[in-house]
C-alpha cells in the first residue's frame, strides 16, 4: 500500500470535533463525546452513538465530554475518540501520514498545548501545529489577517470565548473566558433545580438556550420542560418562560461584554481606528443568540456582524492555513505564512 501524506485541520472543541481535509473541506462534524463501558468488555462508543447515551447511559456504561473548555481533560481518551473521528474521515483504505493544525484557546498554557499535541500524534499525526482559535476563526469568518490593519474576532463556542484583535497574521490583544454555551446551560441547570425543584440533564438544558435565551428584551415565550423532581424522585414537568431563561444566561453575556471592553480598552490607538471601518466579526455556536450582535454593537459603538456559518469558522479558517501551507511547501509563491505555535519536533 502506497504512504500518502494528508493534511488535515481539526477543531477539538467542547462540544462537537471537526476536521477539514486541505483540499477537500469539511469531512466531518461529532460530539465530543466517549461512552465508556465499565463491563470487562470495555466497549467504547464516540460521536453521535455516544451522545445518545449523554444522561441515558445504563449502569454499566459512562458518557462523558474529554475536552472541556477547548482542552484536553483525559488524553488516553481523547486520542482514542480522535483517532476514531480521523479513521472516519480519512478512510482506513490505505497507509497515511497526518500533519495537522490543530486549534487552540488563546489562553492554553503550555501544559494544555502540549496534552492536546499529543493526543493528536496518539491519533496518528506525524507532525502537528497548534493554531490559535482567533486567528483560524478570522481566517474562515474572511477577515483580512494578513494585512496591516486592524480586524476583531469574537469566537463564543461551547467551552470559552476568544476574543482578539488581529492584523498582519497575528494577535495583537486578546482575552479568552470559560463563561460560554456551556456554563449557560449548567446556569439552566442550576435554574430549574433551584426555582422548579427539577433536575434536567445538559441536552435539555441546550435546547431550552437554543429556543429561549436572548440577549436583549426577550418576546414573553414559554416552553415545557421535563425531568425529574429532586423531592420525590419521579418525573416531573414545568414551564419555563424567556425571561427566566435570559436572566439565567445574562452573567455569562456579561463576562463576554467585559473580555471584549478589555480587549478594546488594551488595543493602539491606529488599530482602534480601523476597528471603526471593520467593526466586530461574531464566529462561533453562540454568535446565533437572539440579540447578542445588537447588544455588542450598543454597548461598543461599532458595527457588528455574525459570520457566515459561524461554528464551522475555526476548522475553515484552520483548514485554509494548512492548504497555503501545503502551497508554499511546493513553491508557490505570493501567499503570506501564517505564523503558529509549532510541536516540539517540526
């Protein structure tokens, strides 16, 4: 069987894993999530069939989400699912070597950078590049990075929100919180559990986000949700309405308004300038919330834009760095290099 080399992008977030084939696009989208089963079996599921089990799993079997954050809580694990997640996307037909681009938070300690580095050689990479999560979501959201002015991401997906000034292919200023789709949803949690005495598990939780939250005025809207009562421990059901939803969520979209002011207030004077022409670009899952552009463009006074397929704009902009790479390997010249974090052995 003939060795090919393939490169590939993946964007390890929270909540789902996404790889980009160069060349390609997108070849695939999974939950990050495991189901272990704690049998002598030791049968594991990954992906969709796992997520299913996401608060359904018998007693004999364990879901649980490896990458927190947009890092790696359990590396075994984690480049089990990986490796997994490439041996669908790329095929198991012929013998490969994997270099990939890798995308990371903004505020990745090396300790963190270095874990994820090596569940994705476990997986099968030869050679790896980290890439932080702005730049490849400015990359894939459009933004002109490679010039000499100013452009402003904001990526709020389920783990952090990156938020980062950039101009001429790197980051100027940033800020990353944890305050994202996933603290909204245990927010929720907390919400039902303390005000309905009903527990509810995380897919429930999202859903109701999806529907309800806003980060404005919300329209009066309510919807039923189920789960179990904390006091007699059957099932039980209530209503919840948009504004107890919103006030829930309205925290976690005030630690994103902070970590975007932050980010302002640290920028130069001439890239502040540019940000008056280019405003600020919204990528990630959360990006879609109801009112959340219009709120951030009141609060800062700039023009506001959701991108285009806001979650896929990371692995895109990742996917579309590791294709000029592959360009400038072979000699063709004009494309600027993208500068990123490179493993220990590259």
């Amino acid at each position: 069987m003939a060795i090919i080399t393939t490169s590939i992008a993946l964007d390890p977030g929270t909540e789902y894993t996404r790889i980009y084939r160069a060349g390609k696009g997108l070849v695939l989208c999974e939950p990050s999530v495991c189901a272990v089963s704690l049998s002598e079996d030791g049968k594991v599921l990954y992906g969709t069939e796992a997520l299913e089990l996401l608060g359904r799993a018998p007693g004999k079997m364990e879901a649980s989400s490896p990458i927190n954050g947009g890092v790696i809580s359990e590396v075994r694990l984690t480049s089990d699912m990986l490796a997994d997640f490439v041996d669908r996307a790329m095929g198991k037909s012929f013998v490969r070597r994997l270099q990939v681009v890798v995308c990371v938070p903004t505020n990745a300690t090396e300790l963190e950078s270095s874990a994820m580095e090596e569940a994705v050689k476990n997986a099968g990479a030869f050679r790896v590049k980290l890439l932080e999560k702005p730049l490849a979501s400015a990359i894939g959201a459009g933004l002109p990075v490679d010039q000499c002015r100013g452009s402003m991401i904001c990526d709020i997906g389920a783990g952090t929100a990156d938020v980062a000034i950039l101009s001429f292919g790197g980051v100027v200023t940033s800020r990353s919180v944890t305050n994202a789709g996933r603290a909204m949803d245990q927010s929720l949690i907390r919400l039902l559990r303390e005000t309905r005495g009903i527990i509810i598990g995380e897919r429930t939780a999202e859903k109701i986000k999806c529907e309800l939250a806003c980060a404005g005025e919300p329209p009066e809207r309510t919807v039923t949700v189920r789960g179990r009562s904390m006091s007699t421990g059957l099932p039980a059901s209530c209503e919840v309405s948009s504004r107890e939803v919103c006030l829930a969520v309205r925290p976690m979209i005030q630690s994103i308004m902070l970590a975007i002011s932050e980010t302002l207030t640290d920028t130069p004077p001439e890239l502040a300038g540019d940000l008056l022409d280019s405003g600020i670009t919204l990528a990630g899952g959360v990006a879609r919330m109801s009112g959340l552009a219009d709120r951030i463009a009141e609060v800062t006074g700039l023009n506001v834009t959701v991108a285009d397929d806001p979650e896929l704009c990371a692995v895109v902009g990742a996917g579309r760095a590791i294709e000029r790479m592959t360009e400038m390997r072979v000699g063709i010249s004009g494309i600027p290099a993208l500068p990123m974090r490179a493993s220990s052995d590259c």
